[in-house]
C-alpha cells in the first residue's frame, strides 16, 4: 500500500452529492482538503466568491505496513492537523458520487502528494 499524506473517510455520500451539485454552478474545480485529525473541506473558488464547507470527526483508517520493504516504508512524519488538498475536476467527482447505485458503508479517500 503506497505512503498516503492523508487517509479519510468521506461523509455519507448523499450528504456529498448535494453539496458538489450546488458547488457544480459556481467552478469547473473543487478542491478537497483533508488532515489526519478527522477534518475534510470542500472549497470552489472564483472571482466572486470563495465557498466552502468543513466536516470534522470523520474516521481516519491505518494501513498496514505488513510485508512492504524498508525502502517503502514511510521516511517522514506528517503533523496529523497538516491539511493535504487536491483540485479535481467537479463534473467528473460529481459523477463518481452519482454513480454509487450500492449505498457503500465507507468510502475512503486518500491523498498522496508527488512534490
């Protein structure tokens, strides 16, 4: 399993999927923040006006480092309350999140930077 800055459970998916269609109209982008702490954001940001919403207390799932190699062992420590974002595209998320036709009791994100 690769070395994510950031693992989290998302919210109910419905909850998600009525957020993201009002966000559709304002931005072609979303930006989704997260930290280890449980804490995710939705951000759209535009000339006129920067929205976003926060949820807290999200489950944060560990991963096993069973059988990966030292080299691939994690080399740094990330302060858990460090926000790691990503900018997708908000049709194509909006998309994924109608697309769920099994309501899934989890759904986790991960996040990995390649700076």
């Amino acid at each position: 399993m690769p070395d994510f800055d950031v693992s989290i459970c998302l919210p109910q998916l419905k909850t998600l999927r009525n957020i993201v269609e009002r966000m559709k109209t304002l931005s072609n982008y979303i930006t989704i923040a997260a930290n280890q702490n449980g804490e995710m954001a939705l951000k759209v940001d535009t000339d006129m006006v920067n929205v976003t919403t926060h949820f807290k207390d999200l489950s944060t799932p560990t991963w096993s480092n069973e059988g990966v190699s030292a080299s691939q062992q994690p080399t740094q420590d990330r302060d858990p309350s460090e926000l790691a974002e990503v900018k997708v595209d908000i049709r194509k998320f909006s998309q994924f999140l109608s697309g769920q036709q099994v309501n899934p009791t989890k759904v986790v994100c991960s996040e990995y930077s390649n700076d």
